[in-house]
C-alpha cells in the first residue's frame, strides 16, 4: 500500500477532519520493556519533518 492509496481509502470511508494530514511507513517502531510505544522516540526522530507541500 502506498501513502496515497491510504489516504485515498480513508479518504472514502472516515470524516474529513479525522483524516491525517501525511503518513510515513516505518519498518519498526520501538517500545519499552513492557511492551508500550516509546512515543518520545518517536516525535525526537520526526521533530523536523515536513508536510510535503502541493
């Protein structure tokens, strides 16, 4: 699947406003030792992205 197929078939299928702005495919994320997203990781590796623009 590809980012503008995602946002196509959301697109179809929820609210406008629900639906998101960009997606980035990862190959993994990370998380703690009990199993819970390591969510700070996450904004610290995407902090400087940048919607791309039309």
């Amino acid at each position: 699947m590809t980012r503008d197929e995602l946002l196509g078939y959301l697109g179809e299928r929820v609210a406008k406003w629900r639906v998101p702005d960009d997606v980035v495919f990862v190959d993994q994320l990370q998380h703690t030792a009990t199993g819970k997203l390591l969510k700070t990781r996450l904004r610290d590796q995407y902090r400087d992205y940048r919607l791309p623009t039309a």
